[in-house]
C-alpha cells in the first residue's frame, strides 16, 4: 500500500511539474564510456517512474512465488505431522490392547515427522518391551533419550521394564540415579519402595517411609505394616551377621513402641529360636503374654526346645486357670503333653480349645492322640472333620 501511495505521489508531482514546464522540458545528457544518452527532463521522470513501478511488479511478483513455495512446503508438512499424530495414537491403543508388532508399527512409521517424537519411541519401547525384543526396546529409549527433555520420562520407563523383567538390581541403580535429581517424584519413590522389599533393603525402606506416607502413596495403616516387614526383615539380617548376641544387642536398642508390638515380638521369638536362644525366647515370650494373655505367641512355646518344659507347662496352666477357654493356651499345653505321651491329657486340652474354635493342626493332633490310645473309630471321625474343613 505505501509503495502505491508513493507511485502516485510521485505521479502527481511529475504531473504537476510537467504542467507548470509545458514547453520548457529541460535537457538530460548521460554519458558511460563512449555512449550518451539524451533525452528531456520529463522523458527521465517518467523513465524513473516506470523503473520503479517494475522494480515492485517484480517483488510482488518474487514473494507470491516464494509464499507459495512455503505454503506448499508448510501443507505437506502439516499433513504428514497430522498422519503421525493419528498414527501415535492408534498405536497407544493398540499398545494397551496387547496388539504390539502393531503398535510398534504405527508409531515409528512417522516419528520422525512428530511434533513430539519422544512419545513415539517411549511407545515403541514398551511395544518392544511386549514382544520380548530387548535389543529393540534399548534402541527406542536411545533415540527417545536425544529428544529434548527427555531424562526423566526416559529413565522411568527404562525402570518400569528393569521391575517387570524383575531386574530389581539394574532397576535400583535407575531410580537411585533418578530419586537424586527427582526426590519427590511420587513414581520414583513408588518404584523404589517395591525394590527395596524385592531386594530386602530394609533401612532404606524405613528411612523412605515417611515420604511415602506424605506424598500419599501408602496410607498410615500400609505404613504400619510395611514398618512391621522392615523390622522383621532387619531382625532376620542381623540374626544371620551377628548371631544371637547382635540379635538381642539390636532389640535392647529399638524404640519402646516398636518392642511392643506383637508382630514384632513374635519375629524376635522366632529369630532367637532359628538361633538355639530358646531360654531367651521363653522368656520373652513369656513375659509378652503376661501382659498381652491374647497374643499369638503361645503358638511359638511347643517349638522352643528346653531342656525341662516343666516351667513351660506350669506356665500355661496358671494361664489356663485365669481364663479357661484360652483356646491358644490348651492347644500349646497339648502339645507339650503330646510330646511327653501324656495322650489322655493331651486329648482334654485339645477338645476344649475345638469347642473354643476349629483349627486343621489341633483336629490332627487330636487324631494322633486317639489313636496312640487305640480309639481308632474317634480317631478316623476326627481325621474327617479335619479333612472337612480343609475343603472348606
């Protein structure tokens, strides 16, 4: 607009002039090297004009051929981007239909025409992934690892496979990688709680727990629970490096609350036990169930191996004589008949803690106990029970 707008400027002005010089147009020689040009003053004007008026005509002329060429090039460009958006996404849902040679097929086809191609080859790595081709899946999160932005996507997925492959070693080291430059990243933290319990990295799994219970990702109930397996399994791994010694040494320094949690309490027992520590495990046991008369310990008192049961026995007697229908106290003190033939014995306990509750263990050591007394009739309708409810 403003080059017309100067044409006619200059238009005008020429007009203007030549009406005021009628008859006096002037003179112009032009002389290169050995030619000249003559010609009036208002043949040069109009000379320049019409130059001028050329020289645009020819630069409209230039960007119509230039803005046609892009738009060409733009609309090529745009539909093979097009394509591979819906090609991607064809291939997402084929991914998660289980259909994967498809949707591997679909999202490299056009990956490289994607306006976010990190997409396509994390696609294509898990499609993969699905067809057991690790060499391939390793390939895609090569190419998705030089896109920009790309860390942690990339190494989240590459994690995601090492834990479905169960490679919860290779998997440790991504996500230790990952958690020191994402350490709130609540897939990271999730992953990794799954690896420590795989791999029985019971400190790191305590330390971790509060996090987890702040970003939401395990309830207070779940963290109860998952502190009780740490603890157990840390039991379990110093049992094993520092005998029963760093075992008890372990215990004395826990907190208060934890050595006072029945679970816990039973791991320990149990640990002393694998340790021939049995005197120590009475003891502790023992003085649980003073406090805590409903606990599942009693169980543990015809596995430990004493020298003289005898205080094991008078012990569940007094517990008997508190409470007799302490079901887990007769089926103990049964037990520890059983084991000294005293078959009669054996046999009353046991019958008082199944009209107390039905257990499998305590109807099949009923059924020994009657047939060492030749009641085999009793012992054979005992077995059948035992063997209904079981079926159950």
């Amino acid at each position: 607009m403003f080059r017309i707008i100067f044409l006619f400027v200059v238009l005008g002005a020429g007009l203007f002039a030549g009406t005021q010089y009628s008859g006096q147009q002037g003179y112009v020689l032009i002389s290169i090297a050995n030619k000249t040009i003559e010609m009036s003053v208002t043949t040069l004007v109009i000379f320049v004009i019409a130059a001028l008026a050329a020289l645009f005509a020819l630069e409209f002329l230039v960007k119509r051929a230039l803005y046609a060429s892009s738009a060409t090039w733009n609309y090529f460009s745009v539909r093979k981007m097009r394509r591979s958006r819906r090609d991607t996404n064809e291939g997402i849902i084929k991914l998660l239909e289980g259909d994967f040679k498809q949707a591997e097929k679909k999202v490299t086809r056009w990956a490289n025409h994607h306006d976010m191609p990190l997409l396509c080859y994390l696609v294509a790595s898990e499609a993969a992934q699905g067809l057991g081709d690790t060499e391939k899946r390793d390939k895609y999160l090569a190419l998705a690892s030089k896109q920009e932005n790309a860390e942690l996507a990339v190494e989240l997925t590459r994690a995601k496979q090492q834990v479905r492959e169960s490679d919860f070693n290779s998997a440790f080291d991504t996500l230790s990688n990952l958690k020191a430059s994402y350490p709130n990243n609540t897939i990271v933290l999730n992953l990794l709680k799954s690896v420590y319990i795989e791999l029985k990295l019971w400190q790191p799994l305590l330390d971790s727990l509060p996090n987890l219970v702040k970003a939401k990702i395990v309830t207070q109930d779940e963290q109860v629970l998952l502190t009780q397996k740490a603890q157990c399994g840390l039991l379990a791994e110093v049992a094993e490096q520092k005998g029963s010694e760093g075992l008890i040494a372990h215990w004395n320094g826990l907190p208060r609350k934890l050595k006072a949690d029945d679970h816990l309490v039973e791991c320990f027992a149990k640990q002393l036990i694998a340790r021939k520590a049995d005197n120590e495990a009475f003891t502790l046991i023992k003085e649980n169930l003073k406090k805590h008369p409903n606990s599942n310990l009693y169980a543990l008192l015809p596995n430990l191996n004493l020298a003289d049961s005898h205080p094991a026995v008078v012990f569940l007697e007094e517990v008997l004589r508190k409470d007799g229908n302490n079901a887990q106290a007769h089926s103990a003190i049964a037990q520890f008949h059983l084991r000294n033939e005293k078959w009669q014995e054996a046999q009353q306990h046991l019958e008082k803690a199944l009209s107390v509750r039905s257990d499998v263990s305590d109807y099949s050591y009923l059924a020994d106990a009657l047939e060492k007394q030749n009641l085999t009739k009793a012992a054979h309708e005992v077995s059948r029970k035992a063997l209904t409810l079981v079926q159950a």
